[in-house]
C-alpha cells in the first residue's frame, strides 16, 4: 500500500504543475524540455531535503506516532489549502508567477533560465507534503522521484492540452483538487497509524 501513497503524493504535489503547464499553454508559451526538467530537479531536491529531515524526526517517535503526527500534517497542509483556495479564488495566484512575468524576452518560449523563480514557486507545494510523507516512514527517494517525474509529466501533458486552446477550470480547480486528495491521504494515514 505505501506505493499507492507514493504516487498519491507526487500526483498532489503535481496537480498544480499540470495547471500551470496549460495555462502558460493556452497563453502560448511553450516551456522547453530543459526548462521542464530543471523544475523536475527542483521539485525532486527539494523533496528530497524536506522529506529527510521528516524521516529523521520521524525516528525519534514510535511507529504509530510518526504515522499520526505525518497524517496530521498532511491532513492539515490539505484543509489550509483548500480554505486558502476558498479565501482567494478571485485572486491570481502570488505565489506562482504568471506567463508574462516569466518569459521575459516575450518569445513565447520558457527557456532554462526563465524558470528558475517557477521552479522554487512549484517546489513549494511539495515540501511539505514531503516533510510529513518523511515522518511517516515513506521511502525518501520513491517519494522525491515520483514528485519529480509526476512534476515533469503533468507540466509537459498542460502545456500540450493548453496549446491545443483546451479551455477547462482546471486550473481554479487544480487546487481544490490537490487539497482534497491531501485531506484523504491525511485522513488514511492517521487511521492507519490507530
């Protein structure tokens, strides 16, 4: 069962990504191969960082309380979500950089060097997730590689969806999405852990 909460974990982490791949996709900006995977080895270090020093705390509780203290966490990153995504749906996002700001030279082309303010703006959203994934006991390098693999694909599969002119609400609703799958993760690992 812990592979499934790996992957549940790079998909909430990566929801984000897909919506921000399609809406640089609908503005016509194509974020490079390179691009793409300097943000995946953002996201994958970061992860790999956040989750360690969640294991190494995760070793100084009981089995049962590392479970609890990281469904905790995960349920609380989840619903603080999801309430910060009701409080400001009307607002862009300050936390994720819009198209315009990125590409810089106005090419239309997000090269490796323009994203690297995107890359840490999206590696945020998985730090903690990672960190109570750590305490939890989930393995460091399973979870980091499937947030960055997860990372890369969602963005790239965004970005084409997006230059196709698909317009959905995934993107308002990308964020709802990822929080009510940390709340179920959460939840799952706090009963697990009883």
């Amino acid at each position: 069962m812990h592979w499934m909460m790996i992957l549940l974990i790079g998909i909430a982490a990566s929801i984000d990504n897909f919506a921000v791949g399609l809406t640089y996709g609908i503005k016509g900006k194509k974020i490079t191969f390179s691009a793409n995977l300097f943000m995946a080895a953002v996201a994958l270090t970061a992860s790999l960082i956040t989750l360690f020093a969640g294991a190494a705390l995760g070793f100084v509780f009981p089995e049962f309380m590392a479970n609890l203290i990281s469904g905790l966490i995960i349920l609380g990153i989840g619903v603080w979500s999801l309430i910060s995504g009701i409080r400001q749906k009307a607002k862009p996002s300050r936390t994720i950089p819009q198209a315009e700001q990125i590409d810089r030279d106005q090419n239309n082309l997000i090269s490796f060097n323009e994203t690297i303010w995107l890359s840490f703006a999206l590696s945020f959203n998985a730090m903690g997730t990672a960190f109570g994934a750590g305490i939890g006991g989930l393995s460091p390098a399973a979870v980091a590689l499937s947030v960055a693999v997860l990372s890369f694909l969602s963005i790239e599969a965004g970005q084409r969806f997006g230059l196709k002119k698909l317009r959905t609400r995934i993107g308002a609703l990308s964020e709802y999405a990822a929080s009510i799958l940390l709340i179920c993760i959460g939840i799952y690992t706090i009963f697990v852990s009883m």
